[in-house]
C-alpha cells in the first residue's frame, strides 16, 4: 500500500487557513517531493521532516507501523540500501523509498 506524504505539511496556518509560518523543511504537494529552503548553509535531516510533519520515523517505527519479528522496515536511497534512516541528509535530487514489509 503506497501512502502519500500530504500536500503542505510545514505550513503552520492559522484558522482561516491563512499560512503564518513555513518550515524550511515542507511540501507544497502530494508529489513526494520534500523542498528544503534553508537561510544558512545546513543540513536538513529525513528525521526533521517527520517530526515537522508530525510522525514518528526511525529503524523501528514509520507512521503507524513497528518492525518486530514478523515486520521490517527498509530505505533506499537511489536504489541502494541505506541504515541511516532519520539521519538522512536530505541532499538535491535523490529518490528515498522506505519500504513496511513482512518478513520472508
């Protein structure tokens, strides 16, 4: 099941949807695309977007799931397998996929 990262998250809004703070971490669609808009030289973690999106993201968990002995939790980047999960710098350009699986 694919789940799509939501359009705007990073808009703080206030209640007539007006936005009065955007995270330099944020979305402005459902594309997948993650914008980091940063005024000093940085780097923008995969974790930090989580957190400004309001889910929890490590080796262990993703949105409403836990790895354990039946489940894992994968992430590729460009492909190729990675473990740094919310310590992912979140470079120009990159393809992240982070896969919920069963166990073989």
């Amino acid at each position: 099941e694919r789940i799509e990262i939501p359009t705007n998250v990073g808009f703080e809004k206030d209640d007539n949807g007006e936005t009065l703070f955007l995270h330099p971490i944020h979305t402005y669609d459902n594309s997948g695309r993650v914008h980091v808009e940063t005024t000093k030289n940085t780097t923008a973690k995969l974790g930090f977007f989580f957190d400004i999106w309001g889910e929890e993201f490590n080796a262990d968990h993703i949105l409403n799931y836990d790895a354990d002995e039946n489940h894992t939790i994968e992430m590729t980047i460009d492909g190729q397998n990675v473990d740094s999960f919310e310590e992912t710098a979140l470079e120009p350009l990159i393809y992240i996929e982070i896969v919920y699986r069963e166990t073989d």
